[in-house]
C-alpha cells in the first residue's frame, strides 16, 4: 500500500489535483452559460497548469529548475514538460483573440515568479497581494478566457460570474494562508500575519456570503446554479471555519482544492437526474 500513498503524494506535489480543480471550474463556466465545452481548450488550460504551477512551485530560481538535483524533482520536472508540449500542442487550435488572452494571464503569471529586474522582487514576494493576483488569474483563466470566440464576453453575467470566480478562490487560498504562517517570513505581511488568523476567517465568511448574493444580480441563472453555489460556499465557509495554523497534512492541499472538483460532480450529479 506504501506504493499508493507515494502515488497520491507525487499527484498532489505535480500538481496535477489543482489542475483538475481549475478544469471543473472552467467547466462550471460552460455548464452555466450553456456554452459546448471546447475539448482544446479544456486540454490547454489542464496541461498548461501543471506546468505553469510547477513552474511558480519548484522553479523560481530558473537554473535550479532546469539543472534538478533530487530524483523526486526530476521527475515531477519531466511530468512539467510532457505537460508543457501537450498544451503547446492544443494552443495551435485556439483562436487568436484567445491566445492574445492567454499571453496576459501569463505575463501575470511569469510576474508571480520571476523579478521584473534582478534586484526587485516578485508578486509573489508581496504576500498581502498574492493570493488577490491567484484569484485573479483563476478567474480571468475559468471565466472570461472560454467567453472570448463567442460574443458573450462582454456581458453583465460573465462579469458578475467573474466576480462570483474571484471571491470564490480568494476565500479558498485562506485556509493555504493560515497553514504557512508559522512558515511566511513577517516581512511578507500575509493576512493572518496583519489581522490574525480569526479575522481573516470572518473575512472568508463575508467572502462566501457575497459569493453567493451575488448570483441574483445575474439576469439569468437557473436553480440548479443557485442551489450548487450555496452548497459550495456552505462547504468552502465551513472549511474556513475549520482550519488551523497546525492543520492535518492533507487538509488544504487535498481536501480544500477539491472543493471545485466536488461543486462540478454536484452540478452534473443532480443535473444527471433533474
């Protein structure tokens, strides 16, 4: 069974449950504007994560990245670029407007990691704003990027479903915010480290409430959405709630990333049988 954990541990460390976090939240996107789910970019935004996350994990310091050391980062690196040329691959199918798209949220993305100047610091450095610029890109990535062929892009519901996407993610990075304190150097000034973990949990509360309001603001939505959105701000808060500076190994890395997962398997779920 030693075999299986392994397993488990390298698809958490690969990234690879994050990416299917960010595949069910672009699905959702499909499934709530009645768009047909475009395979190649679905293949695009699943493979490059992996490497993009990767990327931001494992190799801020470009030389180390390339030249690994450790067996276990090896391989974790060959899975990045096996992920890497499977995007490349599916972009060529694209459409340009969308490419375009696609070379903000990577400029963004790069800036997460790389130093815009060798003695600056990067977005990632700046802890009170990086999960805003995560929750950013996840929303500009599952919301507005699969608009962009069509002609919805511009509308009042995607961009009330972008906001919806945006507290969405920024309350679920606080239950990773509270878990590395003891690690965030006091410099970076996170939110716990400015307002305690306490507060940032009645922040996450306020977050999943306006998540969830914010759906009757929409000019149309089913009850379906409404119903799944409510689950899944019940859930998210609830884990808010629950978490601990000294959390269980898996808590967030495993259980809180898969809340998405879970918001997609309830909508086709209950959709499977409505």
């Amino acid at each position: 069974m030693k075999w299986i954990k392994q397993l488990f541990v390298f698809y958490l460390d690969a990234s690879i449950h994050v990416s299917f976090a960010v595949l069910a939240l672009l699905d959702l996107t499909w499934y709530f504007f009645d768009k047909p789910r475009e395979v190649h970019i679905s293949y695009f935004i699943f493979f490059g994560t992996i490497s993009c996350y990767n990327f931001v994990k494992y190799g801020v310091e470009a030389k180390k990245y390339i030249l690994v050391a450790q067996t276990y980062h090896r391989k974790i690196q060959i899975i990045s670029i096996i992920a890497m040329g499977a995007a490349v691959y599916h972009a060529f199918y694209l459409d340009v407007n969308m490419l375009v798209g696609l070379m903000v949220l990577g400029f963004a993305t790069a800036l997460y990691a790389i130093p815009m100047l060798p003695k600056s610091k990067n977005l990632r450095s700046l802890g009170g704003w990086k999960i805003f610029i995560v929750a950013m890109v996840w929303a500009g990535t599952t919301v507005f990027l699969p608009m962009i062929p069509g002609k919805g892009l511009l509308s009042w519901d995607v961009a009330i479903e972008g906001g919806q996407r945006f507290l969405f993610v920024l309350a679920l990075m606080l239950p990773f915010e509270i878990r590395d304190l003891k690690y965030d150097a006091p410099e970076l000034k996170t939110m716990p480290q400015r307002f305690g973990i306490p507060k940032v949990k009645r922040f996450g509360m306020l977050l999943m409430l306006f998540f969830f309001l914010l759906t009757f603001f929409k000019d149309s939505w089913q009850s379906l959405e409404l119903f799944s959105k409510a689950v899944a701000a019940i859930f998210l808060g609830t884990m808010i709630w629950n978490t601990k500076e000294n959390q269980s190994t898996y808590f967030a890395s495993f259980w809180v990333e898969a809340i998405p997962i879970f918001w997609w398997g309830l909508i086709w779920g209950l959709g499977y049988w409505i």
